[in-house]
C-alpha cells in the first residue's frame, strides 16, 4: 500500500454521485484523507460520507432552489447565475484543504470550466476521468480537448478509450485505463433471475437507443409472447417520440413506463423483478447502469460500444450485439428469454464480473496513480 494522500475529488455537477462516494470511501478505507467537492443531490439520493468528507461548495443556490424540481425550466438560468461564485468558493476551498493531488470526475461545461481547471492544474498534480471521452456537444468540444492537455493524467475505462484519445493527440504515457466497478446493492443481492421481464433503466437519452429497443420489441413478442419491458428512468429529453412509438408499434400492452428518477430502494424492486438488462447504447465508454446490473447479478445485451462489449464478452455476462441493430438486438434477448440455462449461465457470468470489477481494485489503481504524481511533482 502506498503512504496516504490528501486527495481533493471534484464532481461539480454532481453528475455521478454513486460513483463519487464508492471511490472516495475506497480510498478512505485504505487510508487516504479524501474530501469530496460536489454540488448538492437535487435528488436526495447521495449517500452519508463513509470515512470521507463530503464539501457541496459548486452551486450551492441552485441545490437549495432546485432540490425536488431538478427539471424546472429555471433551472439553466439559476445555475447561470450560480456559476461564477459557486466556482470562486470552490477554488478557495480546494486550496485551502491543499491537497496532495486532485482528480476531477466531471466537466459540466468544459468551454467555461477549463479556465478554472488551469488554476487548479498550476498549483496541484491534476487528474481528469473521461467517463465519456469525448463531449455530446460539440460547442464543447474545443474546451475539452483543451482540458485533456492541461492535465498530469487522464483516466479512462477501456483500451478503446485510450485509443481514441491517442488518435486525436493524447500522449499514451498520460492515459491511464481503469475498469468501471460493479455497484454493490443495497441489502442483499437478488436471488437468480427468472421470468421474462426486460429492464431498461436510467436516464432516457437518445444516445442510449431506448428507440432501437421498442423497435426490437415486436419481434422479441412473437418469439416469447409473454415478454415485458419496464422502463425506468428520468427522461432528460422529452419522452412523447418514445411514447408514440411505443404505441405505433402495437406495444402499449407489453412496455411498462416509470418516467422519473429511481431511488435505491425502488431499484432493488426492479432489479429483483427482471430477467435481464438491455443497454442499446449507441455511443459511451463506462456505464453505471452495467455496472449497477452485474452489481445485482443480472445478465445484460450491451451494444459494442465503449467498455461494454468487452466486459461482457469477457465474463460471459450475457450477449454482445452491433449498435442500431433492432433484429440482432431482438435475436440476443430472445436467446435468453427462451432459454432458462443461457439465462442462468448469463447470470453466473455476472456474478464473475462483480466478483473481478471491485472497488478496492479500483482504489488500489488510483492509490498508485496518485504516488506517481507525488513523485513526479516533488
């Protein structure tokens, strides 16, 4: 074990809470002094700081204003408004607690926040995790690309993701590839999976092609009448197009809709309750939600996309398909529906990759990451 660190995590959005606090309380378990900067959960759904403390100094207006109403249409102009001091506290903060090193988790803006990333990246070994390696929009993508060069490292959660950043300029000696670990479930694991319900969950957006899996559905149908979809999630896009085609497709029988944000307790039901996972996601490098499925020992049908083909192929957690490909989508699913030992097999693949995926694996790649940027900066 390397000697502890101080280490400033930074999630200014708060986009990933589970993610913040498993990482921080793994590193705080192996001795390490870790304080967590974040904005406040307008959903209520962070966990109590475990060994860990947890600072909500970015946009702290906009957690009181906001807290229950995160998609108020105020919502861009309060945090607008929240921006600037938010960052100006949160600076003062980090430099003040001193750490030995800081990572940052997220970038809600990159064309703003690379300027206050310079500050932090002058005084302090820096790293930066890509969970998405490049930015959705494209007015972000030149401060991105900035951000990618200010900082000591940069990890990412595939071999592709290194690939990628090293064809676009990224110095390989500056990547660093760490696998996405399961989340454990709260209470215990469910039992093996069984029926023929079909999960889909998270936050809707068009590049997690919930569209290719309505589209799939018809003829997962008429293989095994008795399939259901759930869908589970927030819709941060509108929901209507996925509704209509929904009924377009004749599957207002056969989808059920929870349009809203899941709470831990309700994602327990829901895991417990579902045969499989469908992820027909057409861009992503890691995902939380593979991650929170093989956490609770279900099966999943990934598209090939970022880390998620290659996880499951590679513990047999169930099928691998091409992106946009509603028949092979189909064809996978139907596989393990109809076949109760490729379902159970799925599932013991699973039940693999929680057991390789671990959080204290995680700590233990990062804890050696920081003492490099000890070392290099000293």
């Amino acid at each position: 074990m390397s000697p502890p660190v101080r280490i400033a995590l930074l999630d200014p959005p708060g986009f990933t809470p589970p993610y913040d606090h498993a990482l921080a309380a793994s590193l705080a378990a192996r001795g390490h002094e870790v304080a967590l900067f974040t904005a406040p959960d307008l959903f209520g759904s962070a966990r109590d700081p475990d060994g860990y403390d947890r600072r909500e100094t970015f946009l702290p207006l906009s957690g009181r204003l906001l807290r229950g109403r995160a998609r108020s249409r105020a919502r861009v102009v309060v945090k607008g408004l929240d921006y600037v001091p938010s960052v100006v506290r949160s600076l003062g903060a980090v430099r003040r607690y001193a750490p030995d090193v800081v990572h940052v988790q997220w970038l809600g803006i990159p064309r703003y926040d690379v300027r206050w990333l310079a500050r932090l990246v002058a005084s302090f070994p820096t790293v930066l995790t890509a969970h998405d390696v490049f930015p959705r929009r494209r007015s972000n993508a030149k401060g991105w690309g900035k951000a990618l060069g200010l900082v000591d490292r940069v990890v990412v959660h595939s071999d592709r993701a290194v690939e990628q950043l090293v064809e676009v300029g990224v110095a390989r000696r500056r990547l660093v590839r760490i696998l996405h670990p399961a989340f454990e479930t709260a209470g215990e694991p469910p039992g093996e999976p069984t029926g023929r319900t079909v999960l889909f969950f998270g936050r809707l957006r068009r590049y997690k092609g919930l569209d290719v899996l309505l589209r799939a559905m018809p003829s997962v149908l008429r293989a095994v009448p008795d399939a259901r979809l759930v869908v589970a999630g927030d819709p941060l896009e509108p929901a209507e197009p996925l509704l209509e085609l929904s009924r377009e497709l004749g599957l207002d029988g056969s989808v059920e809709w929870r349009l809203r944000f899941i709470n831990e307790p309700e994602l327990g039901e829901l895991f417990a309750g579902a045969a499989l996972t469908v992820l027909p996601y057409r861009q992503l490098d890691s995902s939380g939600v593979l991650a929170t499925a093989l956490g609770a020992g279900r099966p999943a049908v990934v598209t090939d996309v970022g880390s998620l083909g290659a996880i499951v192929s590679e513990h047999g957690a169930g099928r691998v398909v091409p992106p946009e490909s509603p028949a092979s989508l189909a064809e996978a699913i139907v596989e393990l529906l109809a076949d109760p030992a490729a379902l159970a097999q799925a599932a013991e693949g699973a039940r693999r990759a929680r057991g390789a995926l671990t959080w204290e694996a995680s700590a233990e790649a990062h804890e050696r990451l920081y003492a490099e940027l000890v070392a290099e900066r000293s």
